[in-house]
C-alpha cells in the first residue's frame, strides 16, 4: 500500500475552504503526513478579450498576491497552528495546470479539493477545477462537497 506522506489542499479562501479543512486536518492526523496548501491566482490569459491592457493586469495581479498572501496568513495562524509546520505557496496560472504541476515538483501523494457543485451553464463557462485536477493527477484525489459535509 503506498504511503501518503505530502498531501495537498488547493484553496481559493471561499467559505468551502473553511468547510472542507476539517476533513482535511483529519487526513493530515490520520496519515501523519505533511500539509501544502496552494493558492493560484488566474493568469492573464484567461482574461483574452478584456481591452484593460497588460499595465491594468500587472496591478490586478500585485493586488491579487497581496490579498492572497494576507488570507494565507491568516488561514494558517487561525485554523492550522496544530498542525505544526505547513507549506504554503501562491503561484499565477492555468489552476488546472499549476496544482497538477505543483504535485510533480513536491512529489505529493494526494491531493484534497473541494468541489462547488457548478451546473449547467456556470459550469461550461467556469469549468470545473476538481474535473480537471482529478482527470491529471499523478497521486489519488479525494474530493468533497463542502455543502454536503456533516462536519
């Protein structure tokens, strides 16, 4: 049986993110295992077709960092300080692509993502991260509906 020894949380800092870290810190006790948690913000290219300008995203996207590493701060110092030491990065990309390539770089185990449920036509226009993460992933992936969960 192969051991999970890295497992790994994408958030985006919705109130999911709070619903799904108890089963998360669950799997980080029961497996002993090491927390990385990822937070990617949308690159430029999936803005095509907005006429802002490269000068309007460079400013989108410090601001984006800053909050985002504001919110990671807290997400760790609040929720995870039992855990102990946990790994922390924010990057800029595809999100499909930079979790997946997230996992080959730290050599993750499993990753644990949440879904949000998207149908229909918010579903075509957004895609679904967990579809896509779950189709790519080298390492088991659990996911969980953080608006179907007991805990």
């Amino acid at each position: 049986m192969p051991q999970i020894k890295k497992i790994l949380f994408p958030v985006d800092f919705t109130t999911a993110t709070d619903k799904i870290l108890p089963f998360v810190k669950d799997m980080v006790k029961a497996f002993d295992a090491k927390l990385s948690i990822l937070h990617v913000i949308r690159s430029p290219e999936e803005f095509a077709g907005f006429e802002m300008g490269p000068a309007w995203y460079a400013a989108l996207e410090k601001d984006l960092k800053e909050g985002a590493e504001k919110s990671m701060r807290r997400l760790v110092a609040e929720q995870l300080d039992d855990l102990g030491d946990v790994d922390t990065a924010i990057e800029v990309g595809d999100i499909v692509d930079t979790i997946i390539n997230f996992v080959e770089d730290n050599d993750i185990d499993m990753i644990i993502i949440g879904t949000h449920g998207r149908k229909g036509l918010e579903k075509v226009m957004f895609g679904s991260v967990a579809e896509g993460v779950i189709k790519d992933a080298p390492c088991p992936v659990l996911t969980i509906n953080p608006y179907k969960t007991k805990k």
